[in-house]
C-alpha cells in the first residue's frame, strides 16, 4: 500500500537519525582504512590536483579533520554528506512513487552505501555530488531555468573535482539528450564548469599530467586474465546486495518509460556498467569504481518494484540482507579473536598500536617504508605527523609520495628504514614485534636518494637486434634545488645507473648502465647528457625498457618512463 506524504515524511527523517547515528558509530570505533590515510595525507598538502585523485576528498577530511583530530573528524563530512545523499535520493525517487519502507528496505540493501556511509575516499564526494547532479538535472530536464543551469555547472565542476568517474556520469547523460544541445543554457553550463574546473587542468599541466599517464596508461595489465572479467561481473552482484542484488537488476532492466531524466539514468545504468566491463580487457577493475551505475541502479529497482505490490519474500530477503551487512558493520567495531586470522577483517584492527611501536624505535626522525603509498601514510595519520615516506622503487608504481616535498626533507638526513623483511645477514638492525608482524628497521646516517632525477633517452632506437651491445646517449634532469653526484667518492652509500627490460609485467634483469659516471655532478635544474651503452636482451619479443638510479640500501627508482623495445 502507498503511503501518504506525510508518513513518508515521518519515515524519512527517523530513517535520516538512525542511519546517521550508524554511521557516526561506524566513522568513530573503525580504525581507517590505509587509502583514507593516504586521502588524509593530501589534506596536509593541500592543493588543486593529486598524482591519482582530484582534490574534493582532501577538501572533506580537511573540513572534518579542523574540528575533530580522530577518525570521526576524518570522516565527518562524509557522513554528513551521506545523510543528505539519502533525502536527495528520496526527493528524486518520489516523483515517481512513494513507498518509503521499500526505499529504505533497498537503499540499506546496497553494501556500496554502507561502504561511503562513512568510508572517505574519493567515491565519497563522487557518491554525494553525482546524487546532487541527478537531483538538479531533473529539473533542469524538465525547467530551461538559468537557475538550474548555474547550479548545475558548479555541482558537475565539484563532480569533476571529486573523481575523474564523473566525466562518465555527463557523457552518458549528454548522450541521452542530445536536445539539451539545443539549448544557449547548456553551453552556459559547459563554460562555466569548465571555468571552475580550470585550476585542476593547469594543475595537471605543470606536473605533465600524472594522473592521465597512470590511469590511462600504467594501469593496464601486461597481459588479459579472466578473472579480471568473471570478478568484476560477480562483485557487482554482491555490492548491489548479497542477497537481493539480482532482483534489482532485474527490476532495473524491466523499467518503460519515455521520461527524460529516467533515459539519462538507464544510460549511466548501462553505460558505466559496460564500461568498466569492457576495461577488465585491459586490466584490473576495482569493483567499487561502478558507484555512479549502482546509484543509478537503485534509481531504477525502486521505481520498478514501487510500481506494483512488494511481495512478501523481497520484504523477509531485503530483511535478511540488512541484517548481513550489519553483522559484517558490527565485526569491524568489535574485535573477535576467531576473526583476526581472516586478513580483510584483521586489516581494520591494530594499525594503531603498529604505529606507536614503530615510532618507539625511530623517535622523531623520518621513517622510510618502501613500496606502498598506504604504510607510510597510516603511519603519518596515527602518529600526527608527515615523518613516514613511501620509497617508490622500480618494481612499483609511482603516487603522490613521488610529488610531495617529503623526499626533500630527508635527503642528506639521518633517517629510519622500515622494511617487513631482513635488510639482509650480517646487517646491523632491529628486529620489530608488532600488532601487525615483524618488521625490521635499519638506521641511515646520510640518507641517499634521487627519486625526482628524472632519465630519459636523447633518441629512441627504431631497431633493438637481440643480444647487440647498443650505444645510447641519456638526458638526465635534476629537478632539486642542490647538486646531484651519480660518483661514489667519499660516499657511504653507492648510486649505481641501471637499466632494465621488462615482458609480460617481470622484469628480465636490471644492469649498470655502461658509462663514465664517477665524476659527474648534474647542477640544480640541470640536464646532461651521458652516452653510453647498454645490452640488448639475447630473446627476441616485446619490451619495456626503464632506466634506475639505484641508491644504497634501496632497491631503486623508476627514473624514466616506460619505453618500447621490439626486440628482433
């Protein structure tokens, strides 16, 4: 039975409190995931663009964090924004029906938004502003009002300044409505979000485009696994609901209508659905990137189902569901000792404590982690500091550590070096017991370190004849404001130039770089050129190849970008 206006109303705001007050509860007792800290790290570096991610989640743990330093501060604007998503969602959905029991019942059905109920990444400021951009277009679809058009040109620049998953959410809507070209108010639109969206794009431009270079280019796997594809078809089925995830999209497929706005949502439906299917061909999708697809989902399931009478056994398995989630909710606050050997679970647990029992044996000095943007950025979080570095070697991606200024402050320092293996036999080092295993730290009186140095070839070969010594001449740039030697004279600590050729996502080796560096001292924003030599792989195929600054003890930087080398 449809209820009137008014109990839905009632239903909405008690729904509102206790999904709220979950959420509170949730942001308060679960220790942060390691991508939040690592948000919470660009909120002490605060700028228009970041080497993965726009700026709008730095702006909502900035926000959060001013008024309470603890997990709670860090995620309060999202649970806020959350609350106001849900009477969004609900204003939108009633135009069309109002059953708020079967709002209610779907919407706690959806793990995804029990997940940016209080989880603060990039997909929550992405979750809010797409609902925000849903609920205005609705009305600017039906009313050419140039009030609809202003809001909507700054809501779709905080869309574009939430992820980069946003520009899906307008080209599928654009496309939908061709007619809105027609219209002087949709260029108004166009020029003005562009206008807003400016400091990003020069952001981009002055540090060449990091962000299109990984996502577009560096991501993509060496080579097509079918679990990419058969994990990714399974996990949307699980994140719309454990349990009832099939029926809604059923349901959502079912839905008729000549409704503009519905044609706009059952293409972001489609389309974002099928286009993050179509990238598992090229790599890994991460299952929660479809968060703007799952809204339009439920859009869609609700209105379907609300159309026709509930049957009782969606009501006792939407139930069902709710109460999974929960139980799953409640095992992230309560520690059981049973669980702790599950890895997901004990992820959320001990972090903490890790954190002071590492900073017990560095002190106040620089701690160095390697290989991982997370480690370091925990570390910064729970000891309120910006001490711990992520050291990215060429056997890992590059990410906003790469960027930051934190490499500058320890370099010629005395710094702590934290590894969760041996720094090898006869090394002196501590051994590490911690909540969360051993880990192994090794002191550095002097460190030495040339991430930022950047190598380059002067020209790239058109022909690489396998097992051929090949003489190359390099272009390397140092990018800091003092001196760079690549000589070992008088150093603790070796620089050695190498080079490495990669196939089928391993490398095959990594050699010294023939060339007469022993001397060379490259001066500050500075590029010299160094010939020399290097050798070719003796079996024929398909290469990346990268050049290395390899600094002792480290396992060395990615310097150069990946290059081609067909080897014949």
């Amino acid at each position: 039975m449809l209820q009137t206006k008014r109990s839905s109303e009632q239903l909405l705001l008690f729904f509102l409190v206790l999904w709220t007050v979950i959420n509170i509860v949730q942001a308060a007792f679960v220790e942060l995931h390691a991508d939040e800290a690592y948000y919470w790290m660009y909120s002490r570096f605060m700028d228009w663009g970041y080497f993965d991610h726009p700026p709008m989640v730095a702006v909502f743990i900035k926000l959060g964090d001013a008024l309470f330093r603890n997990s709670l501060g860090l995620r309060l604007i999202t649970v806020v924004s959350s609350a106001l998503s849900v009477y969004l969602l609900w204003k939108i959905v009633s135009r069309y029906t109002q059953n708020f029991q079967l709002f209610a019942l779907l919407f706690s059905g959806v793990v995804l938004f029990h997940v940016y109920g209080f989880i603060t990444t990039p997909d929550s400021p992405l979750f809010f502003f797409s609902i925000l951009f849903f609920y205005v277009y609705q009305r600017y679809a039906e009313e050419d009002k140039a009030k609809w058009a202003l809001l909507l040109a700054l809501i779709i620049a905080c869309l574009l300044y939430s992820k980069y998953h946003g520009i899906l959410v307008l080209f599928f809507t654009i496309i939908s409505n061709f007619k809105l070209l027609r219209r002087p108010s949709f260029w108004m639109i166009v020029v003005v979000s562009i206008c807003a969206f400016l400091p990003h794009i020069m952001w981009q431009i002055n540090n060449h485009y990091p962000s299109f270079y990984y996502h577009v280019i560096d991501r993509n796997a060496d080579f097509y696994k079918f679990k990419f594809t058969s994990e990714y078809v399974l996990a949307q089925l699980a994140l719309a609901g454990p349990l009832v995830g099939w029926f809604l999209y059923k349901s959502a497929v079912q839905l008729k209508s000549s409704d503009a706005f519905i044609r706009a949502v059952k293409f972001n439906f489609y389309g974002v659905f099928v286009f993050f299917l179509f990238s598992t061909f090229k790599g890994r999708v991460e299952a929660h990137w479809t968060l703007p697809a799952m809204l339009c989902l439920f859009i869609l399931a609700y209105i379907e189902i609300g159309r026709k009478p509930v049957p009782k056994w969606l009501n006792y398995l939407s139930l069902a569901n709710i109460a999974l989630i929960i139980l799953v909710r409640l095992i992230l606050i309560f520690p059981i000792d049973a669980l702790m050997k599950v890895k997901v679970i004990a992820y959320y647990f001990g972090t903490k404590k890790w954190a002071a029992q590492i900073k017990d044996k560095a002190g106040n000095y620089p701690v160095i982690f390697t290989d991982s943007f997370q480690i370091p950025s925990r570390y910064n979080y729970y000891t309120y500091s910006t001490r711990g570095f992520g050291y990215d070697s060429r056997y890992y991606r590059k990410n906003q550590y790469d960027i930051w200024p934190l490499e500058d402050s320890i370099r010629n320092r005395k710094a702590y070096y934290v590894l969760s293996q041996s720094h090898g036999e006869n090394v002196k080092q501590d051994t590490i017991a911690t909540d969360k295993g051993l880990f192994y730290g090794l002191w550095i009186n002097k460190v030495r370190m040339y991430q930022k140095v950047t190598v380059r070839l002067s020209e790239v070969p058109e022909e690489w004849q396998r097992g051929e010594t090949k003489k190359v001449t390099l272009e390397i740039t140092n990018p800091y404001q003092e001196p760079v030697s690549l000589g070992n004279a008088g150093e603790e600590w070796k620089c050695i130039l190498e080079y490495g050729f990669k196939m089928d996502g391993n490398f095959v080796y990594f050699k010294t770089f023939t060339a007469d560096v022993s001397q060379l001292v490259i001066k500050p924003h500075t590029t010299v050129r160094v010939p020399g030599m290097l050798e070719v792989p003796k079996e024929t195929g398909k290469y990346k190849l990268i050049f290395s600054v390899r600094t002792e003890p480290f396992s060395g930087g990615r310097n150069s970008g990946m290059i081609t080398a067909d080897v014949k």
